[in-house]
C-alpha cells in the first residue's frame, strides 16, 4: 500500500487504479480523488476507462458518492467501477505486464549522457525502445511509439504512443512543442489526450508525474 503519499493513480491495460491508503476516511477519499481527478481532466475527457480502487472498501453510499466524482470531474466515460481486494495483489503493486517487461531491461540509475537523437519524424508503425532518453527533431505521429527509460523530448507535435520512465522512474518527463498524443506513460502513471484537443496550437508543454498522477503544464512555467 501506498501509505505517506495519499492516494496514488495507477494506469493499467484497461484503465485507471485508484490506490488509497488505510485509515482514510470516506471524505478524504472522495476530495483527494476529486482534486487529482480535476487536475488531469484533459487526459481523461472522452475516454472510455474500466476503474477499479484498492485499499478500504467504502460503503455502497460512499462508492456512488465517488464514482459521481470520476463521472462529473474526469469527462471520461466510466464503463465499470467496482473495489478490488489488494491482499491477492504483489505487495510492490506492480504495473500493468507492459511497463514489467521493461522494469526487467532498464536500470534506475539513468544517465544523462545516455540520449538517442532521431532526425526525422516517426511515422505510424515505428516504434522506438531504448535504455535512456529520447529526442526527436521531428514530429511523432498517431500509430508511432517511443518506450525509454530515461526522458523524452519531442521537438515537433507529438500524437503517438510515448512511455518515459518505463523502468520504473517517476521522475522522468515528456515534453512536446506540440503535446496531443494518443496515450502518454510516465512509470506506471498514464493518460491520454482529450479528442477534441487543437492540432493547430504549437504551445510547449512537459509532462511529469506528481502524487501519482500526470500533470502537464506549459513549458515556460514548469519549475
């Protein structure tokens, strides 16, 4: 369980984990997922998510009370919500198989100098894997995938598939001149680009994980 760090986010094959700590309330449960909920709604909006949270089992009440939440505040479309027994679970709460199979090749410890440099712009059905960080001078398009270890910078529009820190680090980022991809992954932490987002906006962004969850934030004003 993730206990000191609140409620944590966690993507897998077919949506969204919501891990609560023990001993939080009913109200702590509902305004904390409200809050992270609210603050990666692009990414959520008009996605169709299966959910599922672990820690406490609420009451029959208190479920509706939270799937109200995830329903009025992310724009996704809800499919299933229902309480999983985390007991049965790895006690490490391994991500999804996908980012697992990575967490075996990559290290923790990155380094800087470690960086694939591509000059040209990934088309559909390319895909990129590489132990460190990856920058593109170009654009990266729907149907491309980039999978690192490290960062990945994007000096173009990004509208693929990219997964930074799939070895397990929250600290990598993505960024984009242009960020509207199709899903983005930083560790076990996902989201996705809302359909109606504006292709035609160049306005540089860089997503990085806080709490557990993604959060994106124009370029200039990430600290």
């Amino acid at each position: 369980m993730d206990e000191g760090r609140g409620i944590v986010f966690k993507g897998n094959s077919e949506g969204l984990i919501i891990v609560i700590p023990e001993g939080y309330t009913p109200e702590q449960i509902i305004s904390e997922t409200e809050a992270k909920v609210s603050a990666a709604a692009r990414f959520f909006k008009g996605a169709r998510i299966k959910v599922v949270y672990r820690g406490p089992q609420l009451s029959e009440k208190d479920e509706a009370r939270l799937r109200s939440v995830l329903d009025e505040k992310s724009g996704a479309i809800i499919e299933s919500f229902s309480w999983e027994d985390d007991s049965a679970q790895p006690r490490n709460d391994a991500p999804a198989a996908p980012a697992a199979v990575f967490r075996k090749h990559f290290s923790h410890d990155l380094s800087e100098d470690n960086c694939k440099f591509v000059r040209s712009t990934l088309r559909s059905g390319t895909r990129i894997e590489f132990d460190g960080s990856v920058v593109v001078i170009g654009d990266v398009n729907p149907g491309a995938e980039i999978i690192a270890s490290g960062n990945v910078i994007v000096l173009g529009t990004l509208r693929g598939l990219v997964h930074a820190g799939a070895g397990g680090n929250r600290e990598a980022f993505i960024y984009a001149l242009s960020l509207k991809p199709t899903q983005i992954r930083i560790a076990e932490a996902i989201a996705r680009c809302p359909d109606d987002a504006d292709d035609r906006v160049l306005s540089p962004e860089i997503a990085t994980v806080k709490d557990g969850v993604i959060i994106v934030e124009p370029a200039y004003t990430h600290r």
